[in-house]
C-alpha cells in the first residue's frame, strides 16, 4: 500500500483538490503543515508529526511558499533517498532567489529573459548603459517592479534603492506571459495571462486557455528538468524565441483548471503515481544489472 505524504503550509483550495486526487491514487494520504513538523536528534533520528513518523512514508509532495523554501530544502534533504519526491530538496534552493535561479537555467542551456543584479548604485547605473527601454526595475524581496522608459528615470530610482541599501534587479519588460503547468513528462495545461498593470510577471491577471507550440512546450519541459523537477510551472514570455522569466514550484490550480477545463490536480496526481511506480522499479532493475554485471566478473575470472 503506497502512502505519500502532502506537505504544504496551509489547506487551500489547490492543495485540497491534490489531496482528493491522491485519495483515489495512494494506499494513504496525509497532509502536513510544513510549520508543525518536529526535526529530532536523538539516539534515533526523527522527523515527525504530532505522532507520525513522517520518514516512513513513501512519497512525499512538497507544497511549499516561499518564504519556507529554505527551510524546506533543509528538512527534505534529510529524508532517505529512497523516498520519492517530484520536486526534490534542490529545486528549493535554486527557486528560493529568482536571479540564482535564471542564472542556473542559462547555465544549463534554457533561454532566459536578460536579466541583471546590482547591489550598488555604481554598477546599477553601469548596467543601465547597456539595457534597451522600457525595462523593469525590481527589489529581489518583493515581487512587484517599477517600469522605467529612460535611463535617467532609471538613475533616479536607483539611487534612491542605493540609499536603503538595496540590490536592484534590471530585467526585460515582458508583456506576454504564458504558464505552462509540467506534470512530467508532459505540460498538461497551459495558459495566458492579461493584466493592466505594466509588470506582468507577478501582478494579478485574468487568465485563459493558450495552446503551446511544440517549441514552448520543449523550453518548459527542458526547465523542469533543468532543475531536476517533475511537477512545477513554468512562465515564458513568448515574443520573439519563447524565454523562461520564472519557475513557480507552488502554483495555484484552481484557476487554471477553470479556464482551460483541464483537472491540473487530477493530471498531476496521475503523473506522479506514474513516475512513483517507475521509481519503484528503477532500484530492481539497477540491482538486477549489477547482480549480472557481478555474475559475468565471476565468470571471467573462471576462464
């Protein structure tokens, strides 16, 4: 009997829905609020629940905010390897700062927006030299941006930035935005997003139904596994050649199932009990080769 444990921060709607689609999938299923847990150093190591031992379960589907993705790549990394994890400890840490991690995907050979961090007002007002307008000034703490349309509205802003010590994120203006919803090894939804506000990225929108092309659906898939990720979202700016310009590893579903008719939890529950069982498989075949690998040794030590 298959048990996998959803931990998240709270019970939203998205998270409900997962964990009514993982009741028809799984043997057991348990939702834990990531806040509550208890890490233990004893004579025998623990990681636990009120009285669950969470280390026995089986697969674990990390729901997590960020603002506890350092923490969650903390605690996930203590659970044993053999416990299945669609989003593994390492995807957190890369999401948890967006210019790390564009700058990880760029480096694994995923087209990226440009993107640029400065941490004083000298080499933001260099950068500024080189970028096209309009562009989106941003502090990498909070997700709205300013659009600037002059390098010397730019300047004014950043050095009142540098006045409170902050670093300045300098980006491409995205006025497309489309969400890929990855359930590997597939994009099961996708869909675009229309706003007023001039930083589309992370302001509110409405969405609808979008067909990928066979183009953008590679770019979001090769993201996914960029960062070693089944189940993640991924936002593109389709202008041009289709670039990331973000990775969302917690994505709200309800809204994007509303507008494209596609059960996004349904689909990624059945994708990851999919990949669950190859899994499973994978350490029995690994074994069995390395059984005959040991057989044919023996073999031609007897000659």
């Amino acid at each position: 009997m298959m048990s996998l444990c959803i931990l998240g921060h709270e019970k939203t709607g998205s998270n409900l829905k997962l964990l009514e689609e993982a009741k028809k999938r799984f043997g057991s299923v348990f939702f834990v609020p990531i806040e509550s847990i208890g890490v233990g150093l004893n004579s025998d190591f623990s990681i636990s629940y009120r009285n669950s031992d969470l280390l026995k379960f089986d697969a674990i589907l990390p729901r997590v905010p960020r603002k506890y993705h350092s923490y969650a790549y903390q605690l996930l990394s203590l659970f044993p390897s053999k416990t299945f994890m669609p989003v593994p400890p390492i995807a957190f840490l890369l999401a948890s700062e967006r210019f790390f991690l564009l700058t990880v995907l760029r480096k694994r050979d995923v087209d990226t927006l440009h993107l640029h961090l400065a941490r004083s007002v000298r080499a933001a007002t260099s950068i500024l030299e080189t970028v096209e307008f309009p562009v989106v000034l941003r502090v990498p703490s909070q997700k709205t941006g300013v659009t600037v349309k002059s390098r010397t509205e730019a300047k004014s802003i950043i050095e009142a930035l540098g006045s409170l010590e902050q670093p300045v994120l300098i980006e491409d203006r995205v006025r497309d935005l489309v969400s890929a919803y990855v359930a590997s090894p597939d994009v099961i939804a996708s869909v675009k997003k229309s706003t007023k506000e001039q930083d589309v990225i992370f302001s509110p929108g409405k969405l609808k139904a979008h067909n990928l092309s066979v183009e953008a659906k590679q770019l979001a898939l090769k993201a996914a596994a960029a960062i070693d990720t089944q189940i993640v979202r991924v936002d593109m700016s389709l202008k041009g050649e289709p670039k990331v310009v973000n990775i969302e590893l917690n994505p709200e579903l309800q809204a994007a199932s509303s507008v494209t008719k596609v059960n996004i939890a349904r689909k990624t529950i059945e994708c990851m009990h999919e990949n669950y069982r190859r899994h499973q498989e994978k350490p029995m075949l690994v074994k069995f080769f390395e059984d005959a690998k040991s057989v044919m040794k023996d073999v031609l030590r007897g000659k």
